[in-house]
C-alpha cells in the first residue's frame, strides 16, 4: 500500500486517480499538460487517500463507522442523518499522527514560501476517489473551504475535509449508484487561492447543459468568490459562446444575460471569520462581471481542455470547470474541471417529448415562472421546506411525488430531492449544484423564482412544466400531459429536404437534435417579442415623448447595454446568431420582421408610434414599413443585427428573407436600405430570399427571380389572399384551406417558374405541418424544401414517406 502522504500536484495525473482523488487528479493533469497552452492553473500541494486511511487507522474509526452506515435506513430522511452526524463527528473529533501533520503543515510553509509570505491564504477542496467520473460526477459532495489561513486552520479544515466524505448527501448518493461507501477514498487539495473576492468567479460547461448542444461553451458568473454561483444563491450572469466560430477567430459569442447579483462572497475581516457574504454595489449588478475578451479567453481554455480530455478518453468528453478571475492580478484561472456527466451519456437519437394538455376552459392558471431545468413535467403536492431540520418540515415528513418547494437546495438536499415529482426554488441558477442534481436525477426543476415559497404556501397541488421553452411554469393542480417516444435513426430517408420552423431561441438547441437540414423560417417578431418587448422606435425617442414611465421601464431594460440602440441590436444579434449556431452550417433564413400595426402597437411604447388600421393584416406590414421615412431607422437596426451575426460572430450560413412584399420595385427599395446598414446580396455570400404570399408574387415570379436566391412559399398568407378572406375572422374560417384548388395552382405555378430561372423554393407556412398529404402535394410538385414545426417532424416525414 502506497504510505506517501503529500504530492506536489504537478506530479500527478489522470492515472493516479486512486491515489489522490478525481480532482487532484485532473488538476495534475491539467497542469503537467495544458499549462502550456497558456492556461493558467494555481499551484499547490495533495493530501493523499494514503493519509486519509492512515488517520481512520490511527484512530481506531474504520469499524466503527462500517458499523453507523450498516444501521442507516436509507429511506428514511431523520435515519441517514442521524447516522451521518455520528460518523462526521467521529472522524471530526480525530487526532493526526504528528509525522503526517508536521508532513502537511511543512507542505503549506513551502507553498506560501513560493508566493513570499509567511502564511499565504489557500482553498482547502476535498477530491474522493469515486468523483469526477465520466459516468458519475459526485458534484459538491464534499466539502470545500475557501480563504484558509495559518496550519492550525489548515489541519482543522483537513479533519474536516476528511469528514464531509460521509455528508448525508454523498452517502445517499453513493447508495444510490451503486458505489460500496468503504472502499471511495478521500484526498485533499490544498491550492493558492485567486483573489476572486476582488474579481469574480463561476462555472463554465463546454456543452448546453439543457439540451446537451455539442457547440457551446456557457458560461455562468458573478462578482467575488464563487461558491455562491454553485451553491445557486444567486443568479448569476450568463455568456453562450459559439465553438466553431471561436476557433476560427470570430467574436463568438451569441447570448449574454445579466443576472440579480445582490450578494457577493468576499474575505473575511475577522480572526475566526474566514469568508463572509455582502451586498454587491448597485453599479456592479447593473454590468457584467466579465468583459467579453475574458469570456472568449474563458472559453478557448474550456474548449482545449474538452479537446484534451476527449483525446485521452478516446470519445467525446464534455467538461465542468470552475474558473476564477483575480482582481488583484488581472489573471484568469482555471480551479476545477471535471468530466460533464449527464448529456456526455444521452443517446439523443432517443427522443421523448413532454406536451402539456392546455385544452379545457378555463386554461389551467398560471401560479409562477422561473428558469427551467431539463424538459420534463412533474405534478404532486406542494411541500414547502425551509430548512432540512425536521421541525421546520410542514408537519409531516416528504413523502415520495411530493414537489419540493424551498428557498434554495444544495447537495445536501439530495436525499429529498430524488423522491420529489418536482422542485421549485426562489434562487439559483441552471449550472448551480442542485441544477446538476436535479438533471442527474431527471426530476424537473425550476430554480430561480423569486417568490415560491410565498405564492406556493397554501396550495394543494401544481403541474411543474419545463416542456415550453427555457422558462420553466408552475400551473395550479394537476394538468394533463403527454409523453411522445420516438428513435430518429429508424425514420425514413427523404428526397425533399426537411427544414424546420423555429419560434424562439430559447429551444433552438433542443431542436437541433431533430433531423433536418437547416431552418427555413426563423421570425425577428419572436425573437423582438421574447428578449426585447420594446418597441424599436420607443427605444430611439423616449426621451422626446415625454412619458417617465416609458422612459424608467426602457432604463432599467437596457442595463448592462451602451444605450438603447446597442440594446437592441445586441438583443436581437443574440436571438438571430443563437438559432444560427444550433443548425450550423446548415442554413438558416431569417425573416425580418413582420409585425401588423395592432401588434406592434402592444410593444412597450408601441401606442407612441402606430397608426390604427382598420384591417392590419394587408396594411403597414413587411416590405413597405422597412423603407418608409417613418420607419427606415429601426429597419437599419434589423439590418445590424444580422450582419453582426454573420459577420463579427462568424455564422455566414445565417440567410435574410424579405416578407409581404407587393412589387419589384418595392423589393429594390428594400434591397437598396439594406446595403446602406451593411447587408448585401451576395457580399460575403449573404442570400436573400423572398416569401411569396402576395398573388403578385407568383404573377411576377419571372421579375422577382432576378433579385433573389429563392422563394418561401408563406401558405397561410397566400390562401388568405387567393381566397379573399381575412383569416383572422371566425366568420369565414370554413372556407379558409391551403388544400384549395386555387391556392394550389399558385403554388405549383410559382414551382414552375422558379425551376425555369434556377430560383431555389420552398414552403414554411403552416399547411405542411397540418396537412400531411398537402406536404405530398408539394413533393409531388417537385418542392425543394418544407419547413415544418419541430412538434410535426416526426409525424410529416413517416406520413410524407408512406
């Protein structure tokens, strides 16, 4: 048996995994081999598994604890904690062997000898052998301390290092998988703390971490030392940056969020207060705490250590960091990294869908929203929990499908949360720990609420959905839902190519999973209405309207932006190259946007600048709003946006298409606005496409085929206007049909056309979705491309291939 009790972390590596634990190992590994990529790891020294065994023996613990574990009934709450106390405060209690802690202090005196201090302050992490896995990830299991000073400290936080080994949490989660609880071995990491307290800290993933998107690093953050970002106490800020376009250099990243940072963890200023929690400043929660060439260097470290550890693992291995930036040094560093251990083993060729069933009257009420965790849907009662001590339970014990309501989880949760139906927290964020449990577990989690415990308190029982986008909705009782299953490698082969509509970025990820080649109708009015709400021309002139309401509201949106304009073209850039980078390099077309006067009006501040229209839908919409006088500037905005995506974020496979436009010369009108904001067809390989909706679309098909690269056939609006009928109205919905003969003679003309003139066409309106054999028709007619919902994929293709 290997007796030696301290290793410099430089001398170890992924091979000596028994010997030191899963993190130590991976820090040694890092550090021997990525360090000379320029990512810098701090330094420090091991505590080994050997030392730990020998302290159990010196103390005479082994059988005694073997004994505590065998006596826990392991469904029952109050017997797991009874009996991890009793084994926490036996270790706790414990004496080291003087050889092994004057070992450990000479160890600590040499590390803070390297930095020219006496005492240098250090994080103290625990690292078990069973932890870290490519199948199992033990996240937050043990214990970490943070700002460690002085070798009695020191020695106080290794006993307890060794102790938190037998937390409630890592019990019940090793009896859970499996693991035999003697034979995990704990070893301790004793590293140079960053000064993150005066900088900021969090986690990063080198995947999507709900839909387990291989292209994207996200990155979660906030200001000061991180625990708070992984304990979930706060809501952290938020970067989704694009992997491939990161390699090649681009500014790549296509989402930022500003989180509620009101606290943050700093040092402590007394003697026997080693961290303490403040508030942060109100200026610093209204910025990001990383500036975007951090985050992009963040990322290209998280993408090369994944690229390293897939190497070595032989497969595709996605990672868990934790990274720190010092604001004394400036320097950025890597703390943790560990394999991710949940999508890394998904097979999304296994498809299974949740649908709630909104059908009734009334609709069920909606009771909360928060941030959704995992796609599932969960029902029960609701039990509100505000601390794990049983007299704080509310009068009776969790009981199996109960949804657990609380403040906040961590690990230590764990035991409750996995015989939850659901979870609802007031905090957190979705790469906290208790995130990562919940998916882990597979139980739907919606963190980060604000108020659950206060709006939930008195209810019987609520539906838990996280199956509608990455907003997570609690409904009052229990609503019914449905469950899809279906393989993708047993669908059949197509001739036509299958493209996808898709609504909002929010589940653009979880929908690239689908077979498909692309997108064929991605709408700016989604992406307007889900992250911006504002409308345009409000943002440009609030201050002259005289409205201090409208002008309060719009400051406080725009918070961590330039100004307005910034605001929205970054928004939107995000919405747009987000849905760019789910079907890369396939190609995605998005339209500009299309809103009505009446919906446009409904934006905030809209009421300012809309005129009333008797009939909307065949008014001021599309083409002729984008060069009138009125309304050429916030086109411009559009204009920027895109060609922020495609060109500063690196996704050229991103398409525009130009709505309800009723003539060529209107079409060149639009084209000529477009040039002077910086998007051009055919520059840098840009394609503009044409929906054809407008029966002069069709009649002129040959005139409008010299001005673009196709057409997408836009059903909803060309039946509506063949038949002559407002398909708004319930008065002549009867007669409303895509299958018409009418209509289809128009849409097989314009197919003809546009294969005489080498003009691409396709169909994204929704009759092909609805209709399977008017999605036979199209084929038949020699269609390049249908453009379906992503809900009616599965069932077009198996209809369209019969």
């Amino acid at each position: 048996m290997n007796e030696r009790f301290i290793y410099g972390l430089k001398e170890v590596g992924i091979k000596d995994l028994e010997i030191v634990g899963g993190k130590n190992a991976s820090l040694g590994e890092m550090i021997q081999n990525l360090t000379a990529l320029g990512i810098n790891i701090p330094d420090g020294f091991i505590v080994s598994v050997a030392a730990y065994r020998s302290f159990l023996r010196y103390n005479d613990l082994e059988n005694a604890i073997q004994e505590i574990i065998h006596s826990i009934d392991f469904d029952n709450i109050e017997s797991l904690r009874r009996g991890g106390n009793r084994v926490r405060f036996l270790i706790s209690n414990g004496r080291f062997p003087k050889e092994m802690s004057a070992e450990i202090v000479k160890a600590y005196e040499q590390l803070s000898g390297n930095y020219n201090q006496p005492y240098t302050d250090v994080a103290v992490r625990s690292s078990a052998t069973a932890e870290d896995l490519p199948d199992a990830s033990f996240a937050g299991q043990q214990e970490t301390f943070l700002n460690v000073r002085g070798p009695a400290t020191l020695m106080d936080t290794v006993r307890m290092c060794f102790a938190s080994l037998f937390t409630d949490r890592a019990i019940s989660y090793r009896e859970r998988l499996n693991y035999d609880q003697f034979t995990v071995g704990l070893s301790i990491c004793v590293q140079k703390m960053v000064r993150s307290d005066l900088g900021a800290s969090g986690v990063a993933f080198s995947l999507d971490t709900e839909s387990g998107f291989k292209d994207v690093v996200v990155v979660n953050g906030a200001f000061g030392l991180g625990e708070l970002v992984v304990q979930g106490a706060i809501s952290p800020d938020e970067f989704i940056v694009f992997k491939p376009a990161l390699k090649k250099g681009f500014h790549a990243i296509i989402e930022k969020k500003l989180g509620i940072k009101d606290k943050m963890m700093v040092y402590g200023d007394k003697a026997d207060e080693r961290v303490k929690i403040i508030s942060t400043e109100a200026s610093s929660q209204q910025r990001f705490c990383l500036s975007d060439d951090l985050v992009l260097q963040l990322s290209r470290w998280v993408t090369d250590i994944e690229a390293y550890y897939t190497g070595i693992r032989g497969k595709w291995t996605p990672m868990d960091v934790e990274w720190a930036f010092d604001g004394l040094s400036r320097q950025l560093y890597i703390v943790q990294a560990r394999p991710e251990t949940i999508h890394s083993q998904v097979d999304h060729s296994v498809v299974t869908e949740y649908h709630m069933q909104h059908s009734g009257d009334p609709l069920p009420e909606v009771l909360l929203k928060g941030i959704a965790v995992g796609d599932k849907i969960g029902s029960g009662k609701v039990h509100i929990l505000y601390s794990l001590d049983k007299r704080l339970i509310d009068g009776h014990e969790f009981e199996e499908g109960d949804v657990l309501v609380t403040d906040m989880t961590d690990p230590d949760w764990e035991p409750i949360m996995k015989k939850a139906s659901a979870i609802v927290t007031n905090k957190g964020g979705r790469t906290c720990h208790a995130a990562i449990v919940a998916r882990e577990l597979g139980v739907p989690a919606i963190v980060g609420c604000g108020d659950a415990t206060r709006v939930l308190a008195g209810k019987n029982e609520i539906t838990v959905s996280c199956a509608e986008g990455e907003q997570g909705i609690v409904y009052e009782g229990r609503v019914p839902y449905d469950t899809v299953q279906y393989n993708i490698n047993e669908l059949p082969e197509l001739n036509t190519k299958i493209m996808l509509n898709v609504a909002s970025p929010s589940m653009c990820f979880k929908f690239s999973h689908l077979p498909n080649y692309g997108v064929g109708l991605a709408r700016e009015e989604f992406i307007i209405n889900n992250y911006i709400q504002i409308h345009p021309l409000a943002l440009l002139h609030h201050r002259e309207l005289g409205d201090a309401a409208l002008t309060s509201e719009i400051e406080k949106r725009i918070l961590g932006y330039e100004n307005e304009e910034d605001f929205f073209i970054k928004k939107l850039s995000y919405g747009i190259a987000k849905i760019g980078a789910a079907f890369y390099p396939n190609q995605v077309i998005v339209r500009f946007s299309d809103f009505k006067t009446n919906e446009y009006y409904n934006l905030l501040g809209g009421n300012h600048f809309e005129p009333h229209e008797e009939n909307p839908m065949i008014g001021w919409r599309g083409a002729s709003r984008y060069y009138s006088d009125a309304y050429r500037v916030a086109f411009g905005m559009e204009c920027k946006a895109v060609s922020i995506a495609r060109e500063e974020m690196g996704l050229g496979n991103i398409a525009v298409m130009i709505p309800f436009c009723r003539t060529v010369e209107e079409l060149m009108k639009v084209q000529a606005v477009m040039k002077t904001f910086g998007l051009e067809r055919g520059r840098n390989d840009l394609r503009c496409y044409l929906m054809a909706e407008v029966p002069s679309n069709i009649i002129l098909a040959d005139a409008f085929c010299k001005h673009i690269d196709g057409f997408s056939i836009g059903s909803n609006d060309l039946t509506q206007l063949t038949l002559g009928l407002d398909r708004d109205s319930s008065l002549v919905a009867h007669l409303y049909d895509e299958r018409d003969p009418a209509v289809k003679q128009m849409i097989a003309q314009l197919i003809q056309v546009a294969k005489k003139n080498g003009v691409k066409v396709g169909v994204c309106g929704q009759g092909p979705s609805d209709f399977p054999d008017f999605a036979r028709f199209l084929v038949e007619n020699g269609i390049d491309s249908i453009s379906l919902t992503p809900d009616s994929v599965i069932k077009t293709i198996k209809a369209m291939a019969s």
